[in-house]
C-alpha cells in the first residue's frame, strides 16, 4: 500500500493509506480509523502537505480576554471596588 499524507485541522501532517478507492472520494486509514475524504485532500510527500499547512497563528495570551477584563474593570470601578 502507498503511503500518502494528509493535513488535520490545516496544520498538522498525518501519513495515511488507502483503504477503499471510491472515484472522487477514498477512504484512508490511519491507526485504527478509517475516514472517507476527497482524494484533493490527499498529498503525496510530505513536503507537499506542508507547503499546503496554514500557516501558525499566536496563541493569545493566557488568562482573561482582553474585552471580558475591560468590562470587569469598569463593573468594578462601578461598583466603587
């Protein structure tokens, strides 16, 4: 069986292989699933499948979001805390 890799989420690289071909679509295994996708979604390097990634984004920063911080700030100036 070939192997061809596949991008989960637009980010990460998951190497596959074809389970049934069904025309326009297949079914590929990875692991112990199986899951029906376009073969579009199907790259043959992995290379390919990078160069096709979204790029990462920044994870915003950890604690409270900064428009829910700003209502609690102004509740509690309100509020005479």
């Amino acid at each position: 069986m070939d192997t061809f890799y596949i991008l989960v989420s637009g980010r990460r690289v998951q190497p596959v292989t074809i389970a049934v071909d069904e025309g326009e679509f297949c079914i590929v295994e990875f692991g112990h699933a199986r899951i029906r996708l376009r073969k579009s979604r199907l790259y043959r390097t992995e290379s390919e499948a990078l160069a096709a990634a979204r790029p990462s984004e920044p994870m915003p920063a950890p604690g409270i979001p900064a428009g829910l911080k700003a209502r609690r700030e102004k509740f509690l100036y309100e509020q005479g805390y």
